[in-house]
C-alpha cells in the first residue's frame, strides 16, 4: 500500500537529533516528511534536509505557525 500521509515536524534548534528520529521513520509510512524550522540558530534545517525531509522555514516563533506553514507546502 503507498503512504498518502504526510507528517509534520515543527522544530527549534534540533541538530542533535532530527536526523537520527528522521531516519527512524519507515519510508513507507508517510508520502511526505516537512520539518518545520522556528528560528533556528544550529544546523536544524540542513540536517533535516540530508536526512530527506523537506523543509520550510518560518523565523516568527510559535508552534501553531510552524504547523500552519508547514501545511501549505503539502
């Protein structure tokens, strides 16, 4: 069965482990992976993107913004 799901991840400064979470991830269980980035000031969005994420930024803090960009890239 092919994922039609998309999961969000809204994150801030997470570059000690949204790779590793990231490949935890079956590839089959979601169509899309979008991390949303809040500001980060590490290497949060980089490391999403090497680990096959697709990734929106979104400098303005809040976790309900994150989700809502995030939704317009699906």
């Amino acid at each position: 069965m092919k994922a039609t799901a998309a999961l969000i991840i809204p994150a801030l400064n997470e570059e000690a482990v949204i790779g590793n979470m990231l490949r935890g991830i079956p590839s089959s269980l979601f169509a899309l992976i979008v991390v949303a980035d809040n500001g980060s000031t590490d290497r949060t969005c980089e490391v999403a993107r090497s680990a096959g994420a697709t990734v929106v930024s979104l400098p303005e803090r809040g976790y309900g913004r994150a989700c809502l960009r995030a939704m317009r890239e699906i």
